[in-house]
C-alpha cells in the first residue's frame, strides 16, 4: 500500500477521533494495523490517542481514581494487638514445659542458655498465641507490610484493629 496525501489526511483525522489502529485500518480498506501505527509514529501523532472504549471523553487529570479504604498494615496489627491492656505477658517455658495450652513460639536461638518458649495462652487452634499468630501466618503472594485477604486474618485480630482506629 502506498500512503498518499487523502490516505494520510484519513489516518489524522481518525487517529485524533481516537479510533483504534485496526479500526482505521478497516476504514482504509488496503493496509494493516500495523502499517498504520508505524505511519502514525512517522508522523509524529501523538503517541496514545484515546480510544473510544476507554471513554475519550474524559481526560487523564479530570479521572479521579476510586480506591476502598486502605488495607491495614501488618505493623498496625502488632501495635493493636501490643497495646492492649489485656493483653498477656509472657510466659516463659522450656521445651520439656510445653503443653496444649501453651504458645510454642521459639524465642532466641537453641544453642543459647536464654533460650525458651513463648508460653502464652494459645489463640483457637492454633498452636501460637495472638502476637505469633501474625508472624507465622502470612497471606500467600502478598508483600509483608501489606494485607490483602480479609478471610486470611484471624477473626480475633480484624476485631482488634477496628476496635484500636
């Protein structure tokens, strides 16, 4: 296809319309797509026109963007959950102390004289209490400080934080 000046008028006048490539191609009859997206870029036209089916009508500084409240941090969840008054301390016990109704969070390392266990009452079936919860169980696929799964966080904690803001 050779692109003559009626062509080429064709393409400005559709490009800046905001139709697709495609459909200007269509509209063209004898050329591609592509053709008309290289053509486009030799003519400097502007370098993503507004399609139709994005509402072209509205421009990017008028779009105000929609978001939910914002997810609630991990961080967060730890301070709410360390400023409780209520909250239980620690209980320390060693390996041969543990039983079901204790936290079994190691605190420190094996090989060191200080080390033990958390102790603190467990939280439902899990075997760590509240605090350990939220380290052990992190949501799949999401960044640390970010949560993202509601269903993912232990009931006991989504009643905390709303309870703490």
């Amino acid at each position: 296809m050779s692109w003559t000046d009626e062509k080429v008028e064709k393409l400005k006048e559709l490009w800046t319309k905001g139709h697709t490539a495609s459909q200007i191609a269509a509209a063209l009859g004898d050329t591609t797509r592509n053709a008309v997206i290289g053509k486009a870029h030799r003519l400097n036209l502007e370098a993503r026109a507004p399609s139709k089916h994005s509402g072209a009508s509205v421009s990017r500084e008028n779009k105000q963007i929609r978001r939910g409240p914002a997810p609630t941090s991990r961080k967060a969840k730890f301070q709410s959950i360390l400023l409780d008054k209520n909250f239980e301390p620690e209980n320390p016990k060693s390996l041969e102390e543990l039983t079901d109704t204790t936290c079994k969070w190691p605190i420190g390392h094996p090989n060191e004289e200080k080390f033990y266990f958390c102790g603190r009452k467990p939280e439902g079936e899990f075997p760590y209490c509240k605090l350990h919860v939220l380290y052990a169980f992190q949501p799949k696929g999401t960044k640390e400080e970010v949560l993202d799964k509601e269903d993912e966080v232990p009931e006991f904690i989504e009643k905390k934080v709303k309870s703490s803001a």
